[in-house]
C-alpha cells in the first residue's frame, strides 16, 4: 500500500498543530534545497505539489542551445522537444526530474530544510498562544532547577521561575504540581 502524501501532510500538521500549507511549503523548500545541493542549481529548479494526483513533482529549467557548454543547465534542441514539442533554441524548457535521482545527502539536506521550517513556525505558534496568558495564572509540573530558577513544563512549552519571584519559605521538588503567574513571553532559542 503506497503512501499518501496528502495524508502525510494532514497528519504532520495534525501533530505539530501548524496549517497544512505550511507544511506543503515547508515541503516544497525542502526539495528544492535538495535538487540545489545535488546538481549545483540556483534559480532554475521548480518543485510543484499537484495535489489531485497527490505527486510531488520536479522540473530543472534548461536553455535550449545548439551546443551544450554545462549539462545542468543547457539541451539541445532535439533533447528539448521530448519535453516540450514548441521548444525553440534560445527559450527555456522544463526538464522533470525523479526524485529519485537524489542522493542521500541531498535528501538530508531536504529533511533540515523541511524540520527547520516546521520548528520555526511551531515555535512563533506557540510564542503567540502564550503571549496571550500573560498575566494569568498557569499550572505546571517541576521539571529541574538551574542556578535557584524552577524549571515549569506547561506542556509544550518550559517556564522559568527566577528565584526572585519564589515564596522563600516553600519549598519544592521535581515532579511537584505549581501555580504560577506568567508574567512576560519571551522567544528563545535559534528559531528566533
């Protein structure tokens, strides 16, 4: 049984709670990351998600030449009509490419591409949910301590305490169920 990728997109965006055309196009970049780093293209890689046939689709645009002076970006005028019966010299033809001519360091380069993606917009997700609940109070569970701060897990997210804010007489351990305020959302981290 074959693999919807349909299917992969709505349940990814499911599990990360990121719209589907996020991760289309999370998708999308990722393949063209990929063609790039494998053949050296620029500007001239096409990647199109057809959607009806649920096929993820790859096109290298080459200029049609009488002679060819680089195998990745020229064809020649009969190459060229095998793709294209109007191709003329001079004009630009869509050559499609299998995606399983990448190789596998290609194909990773596609997975940062898509994971990094994914990451940036679940964490600007997540910032603005949270945003929201400044100023109101929150409950978590004691995670870990770090230089006197309480480390919180909100869920998703992790919330610091600053010993500052702490009641001086309570005292808490890992695993501990912990109201608190949440007073300010910062972001953190390399998905800034």
């Amino acid at each position: 049984m074959a693999v919807k990728l349909k299917n992969v997109i709505e349940a990814v965006a499911k599990e990360k709670n990121v719209p589907e055309d996020i991760i289309e196009k999370a998708l999308i970049d990722g393949i063209r990351a990929a063609v790039q780093k494998e053949y050296g293209y620029r500007d001239n890689v096409k990647v199109v998600f057809d959607k009806e046939n649920d096929e993820l689709k790859v096109f290298l645009r080459k200029k049609v030449t009488p002679f060819i002076e680089n195998p990745k970006r020229d064809i020649t005028l009969q190459e060229a009509k095998k793709y294209d019966p109007d191709a003329e010299a001079g004009k630009y033809v869509d050559v499609p490419l299998s995606l399983e001519d990448l190789g596998r360091i290609a194909l990773n380069a596609a997975k940062e591409v898509i994971t990094y993606k994914v990451a940036k917009v679940e964490k600007n997700i997540l910032f603005r949910e949270f945003k929201e609940l400044e100023g109101k109070v929150v409950t978590g569970t004691v995670r870990r301590f770090e230089n006197g701060d309480i480390i919180v897990d909100l869920g998703r997210v992790e919330a610091v305490l600053p010993e500052e804010e702490q009641i001086r007489k309570e005292k808490y351990k890992i695993g501990d169920r912990i109201r608190a305020l949440i007073l300010k959302v910062i972001k953190e981290g390399s998905y800034q």
